[in-house]
C-alpha cells in the first residue's frame, strides 16, 4: 500500500540564465508546497547546476525539460535535454573556475546518475531523502505534535548586602 502518493511538476525551457532562476524559484514553490522547506536548498543548487550544465554544453539547442517527482519517501529531480553525449566528473585543478557542477550534485544529494535516450537526448537526475521531513497533504499544514513547553527566563533584580545592584553577576543555566 502506497502511504503518499506520487507528486509530481514539470516544467520545459530554454536553458538559458534567466530562465535557469525562473526554475530554481518554481522548485523552491513546489516543495514548499509540499512541505519539504528543508529540502529548497539542495534541490535549488543541485537543478542550477544540471542547467548550467545544459545552457554551456548541450547541443543543437538548450531545450529542456525539468521533472520533479516526489515518491514515497524521496524526491526525484531530473533534466533532460537533446544532446546525447553523456556527462562525467571532472578532475579539476584547485584555480579552476568551471568544472565542478557534477561533482557539487553529488555532494548535496542522495543519489544521482544518468540516463541515455539513444540519440535523442539523455536525462541527468539526483535524488534526495524526504523521510526526515514531515509530508503532509497540499493544502493542509502539518499537525502540530506535543512540545515541551517554551521556559522563558525573566530578569529579576539582586540585592547585594542589602543593597540593589543594577546588574546581576553573569550566571549559566542550563534548563532541563
């Protein structure tokens, strides 16, 4: 039995750099529509990267598409565009400044890989756990689940040898 069903959000554009923040704002929406906030980040830098990636190598054209998908318990972005040749993990000199998109995916994410498509094209994925994150309904907000309750401390003045002090000495405290 299938606790969450399949989300999913596809969007297709010319990988060109005001485009690539378009998506990057459109991911950002979708996971926060499904409660994963927590995940923005990393799926934001990690689809910037497959872009960039598309807009600088991809040949004849830079038309793509973006895929996100949530199953279950993780969540699946992938890119594919028309240029067949696959792509691989640099080696890079320290100075270099280009090089290291791939290798920045693979750091942020789960899992990642690519899928040729003959010669029309390829899909570049990366995948991210979800299972640490609270996945609600769309539209519903996350049930709220019992606290502790919120300690606050309250200054309170000190008398010192009978008299006031406008400060209390500095003190730790470690509530429990």
């Amino acid at each position: 039995m299938i606790s969450h069903p399949s989300r999913h959000c596809t969007v297709e554009l010319q990988a060109l750099p005001s485009r690539i923040g378009q998506v990057r704002r459109i991911l950002s929406a979708q996971l926060r529509y499904w409660h994963l906030d927590p995940l923005i980040d990393r799926a934001a830098l990690a689809v910037t990267e497959l872009l960039t990636n598309v807009h600088r190598h991809a040949q004849p054209d830079k038309q793509c598409t973006v895929k996100i998908e949530l199953l279950l318990d993780r969540l699946t972005v992938s890119v594919r565009d028309h240029d067949p040749r696959l792509p691989e993990v640099q080696d890079v000199e320290p100075s270099a400044t280009s090089g290291r998109g791939l290798a920045m995916v693979a750091a942020v994410s789960e899992s990642w890989g690519v899928r040729p498509e003959g010669e029309s094209g390829k899909v570049v994925w990366f995948t991210l756990p979800a299972s640490a994150v609270t996945v609600t309904a769309p539209g519903r907000r996350p049930r709220r689940t019992a606290e502790k309750p919120v300690r606050r401390f309250v200054e309170a003045e000190h008398a010192v040898d009978g008299h006031r002090a406008g400060h209390a000495p500095a003190r730790s405290a470690v509530v429990g």
